[in-house]
C-alpha cells in the first residue's frame, strides 16, 4: 500500500510553570500521515525546562512511544477494516494533547485518541498524565496522592460528585448510572489551576453523543484534605 507522511512545524508553546529552577516549556510536532486504506493526524508532546534531566528525557520517551504504539496498532486494524468500508472510505486515527495544567511543580495533560474503523461513528479514548516534579522522585501521580489520608479519598471525591449532580440536574440529567469512583477506576482524574476533575467515558454513564462526563471539584473546597504541595490559595 502506497503511503505518505507530512511532518508539520513544531509549534513551540510556552507554559506557565513557576517552579524553582525555571518555567517548564512543551513543544507540539504534527504529523499526518495516509494510505490507500487510512489517515492519520497525530500531535507528539515533547517537554523541557524540568529540573531532573533524566526523567524529562524518560517522560518524552514514554509520550512519544504511547503515539507509536498507538499509530501502529492502529494501522493493524485498519488494514483488517478495509474489506468492511465502502468504496472511497478510509480508516481514520487523530491523536491530540491538552496541557491542563502546568503551574508550581505540577503538570497534567491529556491525550485524547479517534479512531475510526467503518460503522455509523468512530470511537474516542482519554488517557491522562499527572506528574509531580517537586521532589528527587518526578512521577506519574495517582490520585491518591493528592490527599493526606490516602484510605478515604474514594469517598471523599464520591461525596463531592453526588453534589455536583444534585447541585446541577440540568447538565447532569441524562446519566443513567449514578457516577462513582472505585480505585480501580482512579486514573481517570486530571487537574487544572483550580479544580480536579473526574472524568468517565461515554457509553458509561450516558449515550455517545453526551461524549466524556466531567466532575469538576474546586481544589479549595479540598485544601483541608490535601497534601500541602498540591492545595491552592483560597480567594
């Protein structure tokens, strides 16, 4: 099969980190890339500006290879899909990054996957990152990490969800299940500059169309049960 790569400019865009030892910055490469049988648009995140060298160097090597994988999986499928797709329809894959935040020592971004391999719609997947830098260990928190008291999180966070529903009935009405976390489930969570936010995929809790249901907690209505690293000014 005939195929052809387009690697767009780098976009360099300048983050707001304010850690000791500098701001952090994040470059965006885009490449596209088609066949006879898919197309594919995929954004590589790649970061600077960290303290400890290695593990910046570790973390885009894990970035960039979680594209790969994805876009080589993918062409897999595609190529077992093209028998099933209508004349002149092509396989698709789009891969995007959205830094929620990067702010002190802390940066969360999410990567979010469409893929398309024939049917009435394709299918979008989230995976999202939450490192801390600011200790001689940077890593991928969990969200247990955030709190103090790290055995009563899930109820604290299932508590703060089953307001927000109560408190918001018109943008939360069409769930059909009613929304909690397990620590199985706990990776789904990222963070902006004043909320946490947990996140469900569609068809979990609602029809595809809702897409992905967000609970946002303000982080100041948490400060009493966070770590101090993690809790932000109360206004």
């Amino acid at each position: 099969m005939k195929k052809r790569m387009v690697a767009a400019a780098a976009a360099l865009l300048f983050l707001s980190g304010c850690g000791i030892g500098g701001g952090h910055s994040a470059s965006i490469s885009k490449e596209e890339q088609e066949t006879d049988y898919s197309t594919v648009y995929a954004e590589i995140i790649e970061f600077g500006g960290f303290k400890n060298k290695e593990y910046e160097s570790e973390l885009n090597e894990q970035l960039e290879g979680d594209v790969r994988n994805t876009i080589n999986e993918f062409d897999k499928l595609a190529q077992d899909a093209v028998e099933d797709l209508p004349a002149g329809v092509k396989s698709a894959l789009n891969i995007t990054q959205k830094v929620k935040r990067d702010s002190g020592d802390v940066i969360s971004l999410l990567t979010e996957n469409y893929i398309y391999l024939g049917g009435a719609h394709g299918t979008t997947a989230w995976d999202t990152y939450t490192i801390y830098l600011g200790d001689d260990n940077p890593h991928r928190l969990e969200l247990k990490e955030l709190f103090v008291d790290e055995s009563q999180y899930i109820d604290e966070i299932n508590r703060r969800i089953d307001r927000l529903v109560e408190d918001n009935p018109e943008q939360y009405s069409e769930l059909w299940a009613q929304p909690h976390i397990t620590e199985a489930e706990s990776g789904r969570f990222y963070l902006t500059d004043n909320d946490l936010v947990i996140w469900f995929p569609p068809y979990e809790l609602s029809y595809y169309a809702r897409g992905f249901v967000e609970f946002p907690i303000p982080l100041a209505e948490l400060n009493g049960l966070l770590k101090e690293e993690f809790r932000v000014s109360e206004k």
